[in-house]
C-alpha cells in the first residue's frame, strides 16, 4: 500500500503536468492549486509515516 506521503507526492506531480498542459486559464488554476494543495499536505505529513 502507498504512504501518504508518496500519495502526496505523486498527486502534486501529476497536478503540476495537467497545470502545464491545460488549454485554458481555468483549468491552469485548478490545477496548479491542486498541486499547491496536496505539497501544502506532504509537509504536514511526520517523517516516519
């Protein structure tokens, strides 16, 4: 099973590429706050977890 943390990490990634690739303004933001949230959520994450 995958760590929070990996989870994380990989779903800011995948959030920053779809931020890069959007077609419209929108979109762009969504993205970009998504990937914004879920690093925002790695950092809270305890290190041994």
């Amino acid at each position: 099973m995958e760590s929070d943390s990996l989870y994380y990490a990989r779903r800011a990634l995948q959030e920053e590429t779809r931020a890069a690739r959007a077609l419209s303004e929108h979109a762009r933001e969504w993205h970009a706050q998504l990937a914004r949230q879920f690093k925002a959520r790695l950092t809270e994450q305890p290190l041994d977890a």
